[in-house]
C-alpha cells in the first residue's frame, strides 16, 4: 500500500500528492487500487502516537475499480506530463470514494456523479 501524499493531513484532507506513485505505475505498468480511508484523523489524529481508546468516530474504508495509469495518460505525452495527469487521476478516483470533508485539494476533481452519497 502507498499513501501518495507522503504524510498524514492534520485535518483529514487530501493534500497535494508527490509523483512517486505515478512514477512507480507508469514505470512497471502495474494497476492501481484506489482506497479512501475516512475519519482516521479523528480516531487516529496526526502527532499521536497511539490512536484515540474510545474514539467517538469509526474508520470506514471504501475500495475503487483498480485501472491502469498509462490508461488515464493521452498517447505523446511527455514524461513531466504524464506523472502529473496520473497523479491528478489516482488522487481525483481516491477523492471520489472520500466524504466530502476529506477531499481536500482533490474536491475539484470529483464528479458529482461519482461521489458517495451523491
């Protein structure tokens, strides 16, 4: 499992996400499992290091469709490029399975559609 982001959101909100996963997936050709993980900053807040004993929240985890990124990628593009459109793309599909208050920077990315509860 790779968090792409490279470090846990004191709010709970996706942040921006380094390239490296993008890299890792164009590279080797591997598929992609998109995982959102909601409310883990309240049972588990950033800086402490056990989580919460009786958290008043619950974990809830929601699991994508895996795809390729060399699928989300338009032919010619340059190597720059694409790390940035697959990693718009692997953040946008985990956003989707988010709650609302968890998209973050990846909110603008999420069609209505898609999204839980919608």
């Amino acid at each position: 499992m790779i968090f792409p982001e490279g470090t846990r959101s004191p709010t709970g909100a996706l942040q921006e996400a380094k390239d490296g996963l993008a890299t890792l997936a164009l590279r080797t050709g591997a598929a992609i499992l998109p995982i959102g993980v909601n409310n883990s900053d309240a049972v588990w807040p950033k800086g402490r290091k056990m989580p919460m004993p009786f958290p008043r929240h619950t974990i809830s985890v929601r699991i994508g469709e895996p795809f390729l990124a060399a699928d989300v990628v338009p032919p010619g593009s340059d190597r720059r490029a694409a790390k940035s459109i697959a990693t718009t793309a692997i953040m946008g599909r985990i956003a989707e399975l988010l709650d609302q208050r968890h998209r973050g920077v990846y909110g603008g990315v999420v069609s209505d559609e898609a999204a839980p509860g919608a």
